[in-house]
C-alpha cells in the first residue's frame, strides 16, 4: 500500500507527520519511506538514514544538427514548455526550461535533433534503521521535479507498505508523487490560508480518483471552517495534532514527534488502521 503525504502549501507538518507515521510503524512491519519533496528534502533530518546508493538523474535534451535543421519552427511549436525557440531561421535550445519530454526531435521533420544527457538530480537509497529509505533531489535551477520523482518511485517494492513525502502545494511534482498512490493524507491547518490550500488539493486528489483523509495540525489556532469544510466534503478528519511549543521545538531540533514524544505512537498506530480500513 502506497501512502502519500501532501498538503496544499509548504509549512503545514507535512513531514512531521509522514516521519512519526513511519517511525511509529517501522518497528512493526517493514515499509519504505520516500522523499519525493525533491526540491527540499528534509526527512532525513529526521529519520536520520544510512545512505548506500546514489544514482544521478539525467533528463535528454536537445541538440541540433544545423547542416540538417530548415529553421521550419516545428520543434517550437510542439514543445509545451517554451524551451526551444526558432528565430529568424536559427534554432535556440534553453535548457533549464527543457523537461526532457522528447517531442522536438519527434517531430522534427529533418532529424535534425539529436539527444544528450544533462544531469538535473540525484536519488540515494539507505536505512533508517528497519525503514528503507529513499529521496531525490532536484539540482538548484532544475525545473523537472517530476522526472526525480519518477527515478525515486522506480526504488519502491510492489505490494509493500510505502510512506511518500509529496511536494507541497498541488503542481506537476505533486501529481506525479500522489497519482499511484493507494490513500492520500493531507496535512493542514484551521486557518482561511490552511483551508484555501486544503480545497486545492482535495480538488486534485478528487481528479487523481485517490481517496484522501486529513490531518488537522496546530489545532487550536483559527476556526472551525477547515473541520466545517472536511463534514460538508465528506472528507474523515483523521488527527488532530494540537499546537504545542514543544512539537515545534522537537521539529526544529530534527526530533520526530513519536521520538520526541512517545505517547504520540499509538495515536499514528491509529491513524494507520483508519487509512488501512478506508482502503480496505
Ligand atoms: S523542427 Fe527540425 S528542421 Fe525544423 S526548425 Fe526545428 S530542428 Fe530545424
Ligand atoms: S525535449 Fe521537450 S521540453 Fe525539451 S525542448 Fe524538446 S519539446 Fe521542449
């Protein structure tokens, strides 16, 4: 079972969640637990893994062969990311806009495109103690987060239980981190910004067809709207995580709440077997 934890923006605990989650099952049965917030990643602040392996992501752009190329604008036309432009009859390539997806040289009616390998990333594998742990991570300037994401995904084990650290907010990275999974959590917090996000990505989570579950953090602050909304949406509030100096101090020493606070494991036990009978 796949399990990812989004949220609609950055800062709402989204990786404190995931991490206790995951520390709070670990010890029970072996799982995965993947980063694929590959433009931050900081679980490993966390959960503190063992790196073994290490593979650079390369993404393949193009190059043009301008003995071959008739300037005809083709390649410019096709590409949906404006990384390829033709201008009076020369063709320019902008490869930090360029997300590897191919169809300027599919379409090129010269062959006139060849590919090349850039290196936009990285993705590296260890433990956590039981907890296999895997997380990308996207070059400083690269745009093509989902291409990481996918190279992390290609690390995970079918059928076994996986923890995925989405992005946040609700972009193409997110997508591509939350669309195979089997339950998506997402973590917000009662505030008009908290629930604003939250409508987002229940809208995406809705398109993507996964059934989705929230965690309410820093309850307490705010109002009622984001509960009021999960009712009318259907939506199962699945935890409450209140606002507490002392989670917030864990956090920023790089102590997961189970760790730092122990009676916080049964109550992750428990949101694991609502997600498992919600999925079931
Ligand atoms: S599609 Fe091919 S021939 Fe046409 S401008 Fe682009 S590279 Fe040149
Ligand atoms: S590979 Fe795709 S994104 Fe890159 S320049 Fe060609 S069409 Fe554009």
């Amino acid at each position: 079972m796949i399990v990812s934890i989004a949220s609609g923006k950055g800062g709402t605990g989204k990786t404190l969640v995931a991490t206790s989650l995951a520390r709070s099952l670990g010890d029970k049965q072996s799982l995965q637990f993947a980063d694929c917030d590959v433009e931050e990643p900081n679980a490993h602040l966390l959960l503190q893994p063992t790196f073994s392996q290490r593979k650079v992501v390369f993404i393949l752009i193009p190059r043009v062969d301008e003995a071959k190329c008739t300037g005809c604008g083709k390649c410019a036309e096709v590409c949906a990311y404006k990384a390829i432009a033709v201008v009076r009859g020369k063709v320019l390539v902008f490869p930090e806009l360029c997300h590897g997806c191919g169809a300027c040289s599919y379409f090129c009616p010269e062959q006139a495109i060849s590919e090349v390998g850039k290196e936009i990333g990285v993705v590296e594998s260890g433990n956590s103690g039981k907890i296999g742990f895997i997380q990308g991570k996207l070059n400083v300037g690269e745009l093509a987060a989902p291409r990481v994401i996918v190279e992390v995904k290609k690390h995970l084990n079918q059928g076994g239980l996986v923890i995925i650290d989405a992005p946040p907010g609700t972009s193409c990275p997110v997508v591509e981190a939350v669309k195979d999974a089997d339950f998506c959590l997402l973590v917000t917090e009662p505030t008009s910004f908290g629930l604003n996000d939250l409508a987002l990505a229940v809208e995406m989570t809705r398109k993507l067809d996964v059934p989705t579950g929230v965690v309410i953090n820093r309850n307490g602050i705010g109002d009622h709207r984001v509960e009021e909304y999960c009712l009318k949406e259907g939506i199962p509030i699945l935890l409450r995580i209140p606002l507490d100096i002392e989670i917030a101090r864990l956090y920023s020493r790089g102590v997961t709440l189970v760790d730092g606070m122990p009676q916080w494991k049964e109550a992750f036990r428990g949101l694991f077997s609502k997600i498992e009978r919600i999925v079931n």
